[in-house]
C-alpha cells in the first residue's frame, strides 16, 4: 500500500504565486550592465582559467565562450550573483574542454600520429625550456598553483586570494609556502 501525501492546496497556492512573483521581478540583463561586467570580470575570469589549466589560449578561449553564455543566458540569472555565474560557467566550461582535450590526446596516441617537425635549434631549446617549467609546476598541486601563480604573475594579495577562492588567510599562506617548497626542490639543477 502506497501513502501519497499532498500539499493543502492553499500552501501550494503560495508557494506558486511566491515563485511566479520572483521570475517576474528578474529582468535581463541589459546591454550596459553586460559591458560592465565584462569589464570587471574578464580579466580576472581569463586569469582564473590560465591557473586551472596553464594554456593562455584556451584560457582566453574559454572565457570569451564564458561571457557568451552570459550573455545569451541573461534573462534567467540575479543580476547580484553575476560574478559567481560566470566564474561557474568559465569553470565548467574549462572542465569540459579539457576532457574533450584529454580524449582528443588518446585518440591521436592510438592512432600513432607523429609529427616530424625539423626547427631550428634554439626553438628546440625554448620547447625543452617550456616543457621543463610546465613539468615543473605540474608537480604542484591544484590548489597551491593556483594561489603561486595568482600571486606571482597576477600580484594578487594573499587577501584577496582569499576572497577570490573562499579560503581563509592561513589556508592560501599555507598553499603558497607548499608551492615554493616544491619548485625550490624541482629547480635545484634543472634550470
């Protein structure tokens, strides 16, 4: 025997006309506060993606795509989280490219492809050079990458790490000193 329990009909009622009432107080986004928010989050979603992933390009890529679906998403989000929404989308959209990218790299391992390109010396040395900075700064976990290189190239405060991320001070002093521990260890010899 199943027991079905129903709402009285007058809490249904309200919660209906409660819900109605919020989508029709929501209003699009407009083009100017668009622009402005553009403005005062690209930089920092671009930069927020080049630590999660170490690609310049596709981090561009990524939160050009990012502010896109803002833009054709703008009639259902609350003008007062825009920062968060976008932040989200780049994030997930970051997530998706890179296991599209993951799969691409096995697909073309399978099949054997081998580029035999012939380049001057010194463009060897710069691929070796780049090839040992990024295994270098692989070996840094997630997390304390990310608040190096907020830090390093970005010059971002140890404070305002901490607000970007949701972490507390100790959390981003403690990531930081993890990943200067790590490369102090990685560089000695390499470079």
């Amino acid at each position: 025997m199943v027991i079905v329990s129903y709402l009285p009909l007058a809490l249904f009622k309200t919660k209906l006309e409660n819900t109605e009432g919020t989508n029709r107080n929501r209003e699009k986004l407009t083009a100017q506060e668009f622009e402005r928010a553009f403005d005062l989050y690209y930089k920092n979603v671009r930069n927020f993606l080049y630590y999660k992933t170490s690609q310049s390009e596709l981090a561009e890529d990524v939160a050009q795509d990012a502010f896109v679906k803002l833009w054709e998403t703008r009639d259902k989000i609350d003008k007062s989280s825009i920062k968060a929404y976008v932040f989200t989308i780049a994030n997930n959209l970051a997530i998706n490219q890179l296991k599209r990218d993951q799969l691409k790299f096995k697909f073309l391992k399978l099949q054997g492809d081998k580029m035999d390109i012939k380049s001057p010396e010194y463009l060897l040395e710069m691929q070796e050079f780049d090839q040992k900075l990024q295994d270098t700064l692989a070996k840094v976990p997630d997390g304390a990458r990310e608040v190096f290189l907020m830090n390093r190239i970005d010059g971002l405060k140890y404070r305002e790490i901490a607000e970007m991320l949701g972490l507390s001070m100790k959390a981003v002093e403690k990531r930081m000193s993890r990943a200067l521990a790590i490369l102090r260890e990685e560089i000695k010899g390499k470079f």
